[in-house]
C-alpha cells in the first residue's frame, strides 16, 4: 500500500513491506502474486479436514517470504565420501559403547564448519537496511528436522568446538525435542548457516528454501 502522493508507493514501502514478510508477516494486497482460486473439493469426492498445526502455520509464511525475498541460486555437485564413510564405520564401535549413534550428518556439519571458516561470507547476513554485511564470529548451525507436527530447524550452538561424538549426541539430543514438540524458542533461534539432508530418502540432489535472514544452505541427498 503506497503512502505518496495519490496512493503512490514510495522505496520506504517496500522496504516496510519486505521487513514484515521477513518477520514472518503475512503477504497483503500490495503483493504481486496472483491468488490461488478457490476449488470446492469435496465436489469431486470425500474429503478429510484437518486443521493446521501451529509449527505449520508459523513455518509457512516464513518458508515463503524466505523464497520471495532470498535469491535461491543452487549449486549441484558430488562428493566421494568412501574414505569418511569407512572413518565413520571405524568409530561408530566406540560411539555405540557411550551410547552415541554417529551419523553421517555429524561429519557432515564437521566439513561445513571448515567451508565456513574459508568462506565467511557465507556465515553472515545482510544488515535490515541492506546496507552492511554482519559477519558472524561463531559457528551455530541449524538443521532441518521433520516432525509429524511441521518442519522446525533445531540449532548446535558452538558447533565449531565440538568433535563427531559431541555433535551427534547433540543432533540426536534436539531431533527427539523436535519430534516430541518439547524443543524450547531460544534452541530454535540464532543459527548462522543451516544444514538440510535429505540422505536417508534418497533421491540425487534438491532445493532446499535458505533458512533467512541466513544467505546460504547446505542439502545433502543420499
């Protein structure tokens, strides 16, 4: 909606307009995407309604302002992982005997966090105003994790002083919260870089939606 002369929609506006999206405001009548039309589908045969969870309801405007306002440019590659994998097969001995499962996700955020530290653009934000880059000197890494109740990014604070034990105990510490719906606001807030794997599907690469106002994310198929 403008607030110049006649209606006229001023930088101000959509500077306005862009920011509630990102805190997770819902699109309005100044948004330029054509509305979904309303289908009656009970029409064409038995329905089954369901209300929405509340993590639904709070990850879907958010997921969509993400894709709207981040530039989603990805980039597919391969990784031969046989010599991490036989690494991993040699510790997951010991890992069992303290009751760790070790994961390949762990090693995963382990290689992330050395990308990170060669590639500090990639752990920062852009400033509200679009004028700076806030460089981030720790290393708290998200991960997405599907429950039945929605989709939640759990975050490892201090991932980059953690070893592979550490770090799968703790990613298997907050998938239980996240399953159980028992994880708390502050342990889902303040990641700087996000890690979505898709490995135990399947499938040969994807898309994930950057985890804003985070400018970067990391999927991994099988």
């Amino acid at each position: 909606k403008g607030s110049g002369s006649k209606d006229r929609i001023l930088h101000d506006d959509v500077k306005a307009f862009v920011k509630s999206i990102l805190q997770g405001g819902a699109a309005t009548g100044g948004a330029a995407l054509p509305a979904v039309p309303e289908v009656d589908f009970a029409k064409f045969g038995d329905v089954d309604i369901k209300p929405l969870t509340r993590i639904q309801k709070i990850s879907g405007p958010r997921l969509q302002a993400s894709w709207i306002n981040l530039p989603h440019v990805t980039q597919h590659d391969l990784a031969d992982i046989t010599e991490l994998e036989a690494r991993r097969q040699e510790l997951k001995g010991p890992a069992k005997e303290r009751g760790i499962g070790l994961t390949p996700l762990a090693f995963i955020m382990k290689a992330s966090i050395a990308a990170l530290k060669e590639f500090p653009k990639v752990n920062a934000s852009l400033s509200s105003d679009g004028e700076s880059l806030v460089y981030k000197q720790y290393y708290h890494l998200g991960f997405a994790a599907d429950t039945e109740n929605g989709l939640v990014v759990p975050v490892i604070r201090d991932a980059d002083r953690m070893d592979v034990y550490e770090l799968a105990t703790a990613l298997a510490e907050l998938s239980l919260g996240a399953r159980e719906g028992k994880l708390k606001a502050n342990q889902m807030q303040g990641a700087s870089f996000t890690v979505s794997s898709l490995g135990g599907i399947g499938g040969t690469a994807f898309t994930p939606i950057v985890n804003a106002p985070e400018v970067a994310i990391l999927g991994v198929s099988r």
